[in-house]
C-alpha cells in the first residue's frame, strides 16, 4: 500500500522515514506527485494544518496520506513561536534569523521551559482523517550549539539531556522528539486502520454545493 508524507521539507521527510517503519507500506515523496499544489498553512492550530494539509493532498493523489505540523512553544513567550514556528522571523523560512528573534525575546527571561509539539494527520484516500501528538519538552539555551537537526535544533535541550537535539546523534533525537512519540502513534493507528478499513472516521470533505 502506497502511503504519501506531505512534506517538502527534506529533513522532516529524513526523520519520518527513519521513524516510522510500516511493514508493506511503500512510503511516496510529494515529487512522485508532479501535480499536487504547495497547501497554505493558514491553520491557528497544528492540528488544523495537519488535516487540511493531509485530506486536501489525500483527496487529490487519491492516496492514503500522512501529514505533520509542528513547533516550538516556549513558556515565557507564552506559546509563541507556535504554529508561526517556521516564518517566526518572517519570509522566506531562515532558520537561522528564527534562532537569532528566538534568542532576542528570551534576553531578559530566566525562566526558558519550552515543548515542541507534532501533530501527525492520517489521511484515507477518500478524505477521512484521524490525528495523534507528541510533545517534547526542554529547555531554551542560551547561544546555538550543534550542527545537525534542523531549525530551532541547536537551541533545544529536551528534559533529561545535557545536548542539544543538533549535537545529538540523530538516532537518539528520533527516540525523544515530539515527531518519534507522534509517529509512534501513528503506526498504531495505521495497524487499527488496516483492520477497520476506517470505516468510522470523520470526514474533513468539504461539502458539495446543491445541485441546480
Ligand atoms: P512546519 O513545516 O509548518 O511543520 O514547520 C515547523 C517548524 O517548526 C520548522 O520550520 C521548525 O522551525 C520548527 N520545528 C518543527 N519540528 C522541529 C524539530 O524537530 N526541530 C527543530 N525545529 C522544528
């Protein structure tokens, strides 16, 4: 069964294929789907984006489908930068500008707790969708360590750990991270799904207009 991971972002595409390791499962890049459109992330929550973004490329490809919307919330920041995680420094997405604003609007706090947070969409070839989460949560540092992971990486150090998720091996990130725990959930759900043909899911289809 073919199962779609609606990312262009090369290094989530890298730890959802490491993660999830689905048995009979041929797990398809975007770019095996020349036609299907960029989805706009205009969703106020992770969970909103993960679904649009799943059903509405599902519905298209005619394919089952798996979707992630992810980020950092940081306490004192009161959840900022959120569900803006990827543009919190604006456009196009620069890592490193989002590392420097993060560390800026930290300057004066002491308190630095942190979480990121994965919300992972699963979605039928007809356009019904289940979710699961997961979070990790750590501490903000002070200046950027490490050189691996990707975007706000080489400021995290999640509860437990003295590196950052850019020093670790990435082996050890994809046990702890917010997307491992989600994706964890995932497979199971997918083992639920073979069996149910998910016959009871909810349906995120947009209606059709009454016919003249
Ligand atoms: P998304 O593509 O809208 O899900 O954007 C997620 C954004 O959150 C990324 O661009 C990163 O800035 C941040 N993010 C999500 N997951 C991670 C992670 O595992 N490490 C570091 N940053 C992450």
């Amino acid at each position: 069964m073919k199962l779609l991971i609606a990312s262009r972002n090369r290094h989530k595409i890298e730890e959802i294929r490491a993660i999830l390791n689905l048995p009979a499962v041929d797990l398809a890049d975007i770019e095996a789907f020349p036609n299907l459109p960029e989805v706009v992330e205009d969703g106020h929550t992770f969970q909103s984006n993960a679904v649009k973004k799943a059903v509405t490329l599902a519905l298209m490809a005619r394919v089952w489908t798996l979707a992630d919307d992810s980020g950092l919330e940081v306490d004192a920041l009161t959840g900022a930068p959120g569900v803006q995680s990827a543009r919190y420094a604006g456009e196009p997405v620069n890592y490193e500008a989002n590392n420097v604003k993060l560390l800026e609007a930290l300057r004066d706090h002491e308190v630095r707790t942190a979480r990121f947070r994965c919300v992972v969409a699963l979605a039928s070839a007809d356009g019904r969708a289940q979710i699961v989460d997961g979070t990790c949560a750590g501490k903000i540092i002070h200046e950027c360590r490490g050189t691996g992971g990707f975007g706000y990486d080489p400021l995290f150090v999640p509860d437990g750990y003295d590196q950052t998720f850019a020093e670790m091996d990435p082996s050890l990130k994809n046990q702890l991270s917010h997307r491992a725990r989600a994706l964890k959930q995932a497979r199971e759900l997918w083992g639920e799904l073979l069996a149910s043909a998910a016959p009871s899911w909810p349906s995120f289809r947009k209606p059709r207009p009454p016919r003249a």
